[in-house]
C-alpha cells in the first residue's frame, strides 16, 4: 500500500489558508451590492492583469477555452480556414479551433522545450502551402484552404521562439494567437526588439486559464485573453455577453462566458502573489536541476532556452520508463502527474482527421517519457529533497538493474 501522502503533486490548501482574510472580504464586497456578474471588481482585475502582461486590454471570461474559442472568432477565423497548432498540449487549444470553425493541422514541437518548432512551421509552410499574392493569402495546396492562423502553447510555462514564429506570419499574413494558459508571467527575449516581452504581449491575442491550479488560479473556473488590438477586445466583450455591446441589442450571436465578478476580485487578490510565487517557482526548478544533475545521465531536466524566463507552471522531467518511476514514487506518497499521456493527432477525437502514428516523431517520443513532478510555490525544500532523493535511489536501482 502507498504511504500517506508526503509530497502532493499540488498543494491548493496552503495558499488559500494564508489569503482566507483577503478572500473572505471580496466576498462580503460582493454580497453587499449583489454584485456578482461584470462591474468594478471584473474592470479593475482586467485592468491589472492587462498591466501585469504588458498588454493594452484584458477580457476576463469563464475559462481558458473559452478565451482561446472568443480569440479566434473575434480574429476572423472564417469556417474552413486552417490553424495550426502542435499535437503536444491540452485539448482545449484544439476544440477552440474547432469550435471557432477552423480546420485542424498540426506541426511538431521543439526536443527541448516541448513548444511549437518554428523550423517545423516552415518545413509545412514550404512542403504544403504556397503564397497567393494577389489576395495575400497563404493556402494549403491540397485543400485550398487559408492557413487563417497559428497557435504557439508556451507548454509548462516555458515560452515558444516567438520571433521567427511572427516573422513567418508577417511574411505570409496569417495571424499568431498565444495559448499562454500555462504561462501566466513567463518572458521572451526577442532579439527583434532586444527586449524581454511578456507571454500575452507578443501575438495579436493571447489566452489564459485560471483554472485552479495554473500559476494564477481562481477558485472554480475563470480565463483571460490579452490584446493590443482595441477593436478586437470589443468584439470578445460582445461575444463573451450574447453577442451584444448594449443590454438585449445583439450584433451576433455570442456566448455565456462571462468572467464572475466574485472569481475577479480574488484574482485580483491573488495578483498581488503572482511575482513572487513565479519566482518561487523559478528557483525551485533550478534547485531540483541541481539535486537531479548527478542522475543526469539517466533522466532528462527541463531546459530553459535562453530566449525564455520560464515561470514552471509544470516541472516535467524525461525517464525511460516512466509508469515505474511514478509508482515507486506513489509508494514513498510523493504525487505526479503526466501532462499529456497521448499525443492529439492520436486520440480518439481526431481520427477524422487521418493522421497516423508516426507523424510527429518528437512529440511521440516526449509523451512516452514524460513525468511532472511535484511544483507549487509553497513547496518546502524538504519537500523537495524528499522527491529528489526517491527519484535518484530509483533511477540509482535502475542502473545496479543493468550492471
Ligand atoms: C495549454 C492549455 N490550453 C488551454 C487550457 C484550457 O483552459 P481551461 O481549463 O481554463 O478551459 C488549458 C487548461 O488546462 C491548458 O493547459
């Protein structure tokens, strides 16, 4: 039987253990005008979040699905036209796609980041599409579809190369929507503007979840999305409220994704914790690549590209064989997780969409190895030593296996 736990693979109770007073008073806040949908407490977190992400405007939404779904309606995704994303991220990125009407294409991530490859953007750029200059649109050969847009993840934290990836959409006209759902925080340096640049900054929108356990959580559901174009955050206010800009006038037909006044003020709360407990992280992750530097030949660490300050949302390491990893550490009642098991151009879902094992090598390979280990910003180094120690005697057993 495995051990009480020790090390949870998350810890949600502390931190809101130590905010519970602040919390508690945005609660009394709201039930002393009823406040509970749009108002002061949903303008002032969009406001601080927008100022927190270098970015003009924030529309708070019910989720991080719904800022990517909002994202790409309100960008002029036409039905049919493709966007590209990578195999190696959560679901959701994909139904947004879906849902907006945009047909699915993928290309495969970075070895070392686990983000979209821009060499690999190119090489399907180049292999499949071809540049219509007369209506300056980019169309895949085959179907004559429009390649309408692309879908950076900054996976685990860690942000995609984001230069040559908007040098190519400036070069054939299709537009970059960051799924920074992961990434609350986490910095690009852009050799273009030689400056660091915030996720959510940098491609014409960016969405966000704030899903509980995501570097900046609500408490239930919530999301974001992030802009420079102001005619684009409008369209995202109308679509996330029925499709209308004025109360029963509705321009189009929209959505229920509003972002609950309530759930607004205790991010704004939690705001205030966000730099620091990315920072936590930050060093967290570099003291875990130095307890695992001596197993380094056995197990593979995060790798943090120079162009990106990562804020480890995850920290996801590399081992052979993984399942038996995670069960000697289930056994000592340390957590994991796997973040994503199967790639998605081989779930079930996606079978329509014909492709076969194989297509994506680098991402087949990284979802047979993966394992996230324990990463909250409260974690204590004795926490930390415990997983550390557990995975080197592990990995230790593996190689006395093999001698
Ligand atoms: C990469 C990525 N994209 C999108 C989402 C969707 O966010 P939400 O669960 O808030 O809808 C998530 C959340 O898990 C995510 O990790």
């Amino acid at each position: 039987m495995a051990n009480p736990t020790k090390v949870p693979f998350l810890d949600l109770v502390t931190p809101h253990k130590e905010l519970e007073e602040e919390l508690l008073a945005v609660v009394k806040k709201a039930f002393s005008n009823a406040g509970f949908i749009g108002g002061p407490m949903v303008e002032e977190f969009e406001r601080e979040f927008a100022r927190f992400c270098d970015a003009k405007y924030c529309v708070g939404v019910n989720s991080g699905t719904d800022a990517l779904r909002f994202a790409f309606m309100a960008s002029g995704i036409e039905p049919g036209d493709i966007v590209i994303t990578v195999p190696h991220t959560f679901i959701a990125t994909t139904e947004a796609i879906s849902q907006a009407g945009g047909q699915i294409r993928f290309v495969d991530i970075h070895e070392q980041t686990y983000t979209l490859g821009p060499d690999k953007l190119r090489e399907y750029i180049d292999k499949y599409c071809q540049f219509d200059a007369k209506s300056g649109r980019l169309i895949e050969r085959g179907s004559k579809r429009r390649v309408a847009a692309v879908v950076p993840v900054h996976l685990y934290g860690q942000m995609a190369d984001m230069d040559p990836i908007m040098e190519l959409a400036a070069k054939y006209n299709f537009i970059v929507i960051e799924d920074a759902c992961q990434a609350h925080g986490a910095e690009y340096f852009s050799k273009k503007a030689n400056a660091w640049r915030k996720a959510g900054s940098i491609g014409k929108a960016a969405a966000f979840s704030f899903y509980p356990g995501k570097n900046l959580g609500a408490c239930g559901e919530g999301g974001a999305i992030t802009t420079n174009d102001e005619a684009m955050a409008q369209r995202m206010k109308m679509i996330r409220d029925h499709g209308q800009a004025k109360k029963y006038y509705h321009d189009v037909e929209g959505y229920n994704g509003r972002l609950d006044s309530i759930q607004a003020g205790w991010l704004s709360v939690k705001l205030r914790h966000l730099a620091h407990w990315n920072e936590s992280r930050r060093a967290l992750a570099h003291r875990y690549h130095e307890l695992l530097a001596e197993a380094k030949d056995s197990i593979v660490v995060p790798v943090e590209a120079a162009w990106t300050k990562g804020v480890y949302h995850l920290y996801v390491v590399r081992v052979p064989n993984r399942e038996a990893l995670q069960a000697a550490l289930a056994e000592a009642g340390i957590g994991t997780g796997i973040h994503y098991p199967i790639p998605l151009h081989l779930q079930k879902a996606y079978e329509h969409l014909g492709y076969q094992k194989g297509a994506f090598p680098v991402t087949e390979r990284v979802a047979s190895e993966i394992v996230s280990l324990p990463m909250f910003p409260q974690m204590t180094t004795a926490q930390q030593d415990e997983v550390a120690q557990k995975v080197e005697e592990f990995l230790d057993a593996k190689v006395a296996a093999t001698l």
